[in-house]
C-alpha cells in the first residue's frame, strides 16, 4: 500500500471515530431529555452518517477515475434519502433525533477535515 493510501486510510479512520463520538453524544443527549425511543433514533442517524462517511472513503480509494467518483456520490445522495425515509417511514423513529444526529456527524466529517 502506498504511503498516500495509508495516510488517507487513517483520515478515514479518524473522522469515523469522531462521527462516533458525536453521535454518541446527540444519543445520550436526546436519551436523558427525552427517552430511550429518541436515542435510539439519533443512533439511527448517526449510523447513516457513519456509512456514508465509510462508503465515501471506501470509494475514494478506490477510484478509477473522475467518473467512480461521480457515481459513488450519486449513490450515496440516493443512499442518504433511502436509509433516512426508511428510518422515518418505515421504522418510524422520531425525526427529530434522527435529522439532528444525521446533521451534527456530517458537521463533524467537515469539521474534522477541515481541521485537517
């Protein structure tokens, strides 16, 4: 492995643990105030947050050219709006933990990277 990939591995690594934190933090806010039902739902975003995070990465990686990496944000973008409707449609998690856990990991993808 080279050394740019080894170093933008650990990137990935990194921002992915403190997407962790922070999702971890939303939840227990939203667990004292409100319940065990809205934490669970900030958990739930969180995790979205932290797939797609992994899956851009994943794809960075990997790419083959300017097109890959087209279709890897296209996918995701699709990837978001399937697992957040699922989340709220059919599993029928609170919204409002969920959109703010979601919003406070992606915050903090670009607060990590830039800090970067």
């Amino acid at each position: 492995m080279s050394f740019a990939a080894e170093t933008l591995r650990k990137g990935v690594r990194r921002v992915l643990l403190f997407q962790a934190l922070l999702t971890l933090l939303v939840a227990a806010v939203f667990g004292v105030a409100r319940g065990r039902y809205d934490f669970l739902s900030a958990l739930y975003g969180g995790a979205v947050a932290l797939l797609l995070s992994g899956w851009l990465g994943r794809g960075v990686l990997r790419a083959a050219g300017l097109g890959s990496l087209y279709a890897n944000a296209i996918t995701r973008y699709g990837a978001a709006m399937l697992f957040l409707g699922l989340g709220m449609g059919v599993i029928r998690l609170a919204p409002l933990p969920l959109i703010v856990a979601f919003a406070v990991a992606q915050l903090g993808f670009l607060a990590e990277m830039r800090r970067r």
